[in-house]
C-alpha cells in the first residue's frame, strides 16, 4: 500500500496556485513538482523549506502526520 508522504497537492490547490507557478518559482521543470504532488517522489528538505514560504505555511503543513 503507498502512502501519501506530502501534502503540496492540496495546499497548492488551498491557495489557487499551480504545479506551473511552483516550478517556475523554484526553477524546475514541471514534471518535478509533479512528482512531488503524486507523491512519486519527495523534495529534499531545502526545497521543501522554499515551498513552505513560497505558499505562506509552515514545513509541517506540507506534510502527512
């Protein structure tokens, strides 16, 4: 059973932005931040962090408990 790890889907969705949005405002491609939002694979922490304060919530937000 895979289990959801991240939650950068539904906060993207929260607040009205796009995978398109994310990838250009971290400078990467957009099947990366796809990946990230299916959870195929993870952002490192740094990345994780730029996404928090690109979306104006905390890293604990951006994750499953």
């Amino acid at each position: 059973m895979e289990k959801d790890i991240n939650r950068i889907k539904a906060v993207l969705a929260e607040t009205g932005r796009t995978n398109v949005w994310l990838a250009e405002q971290l400078g990467v491609n957009p099947t990366t931040v796809s990946k990230w939002c299916t959870n195929t694979c993870q952002p490192d922490l740094h990345t994780l962090s730029k996404i928090a304060e690109l979306l104006n919530v905390s890293r604990r937000e951006l994750l499953r408990p």
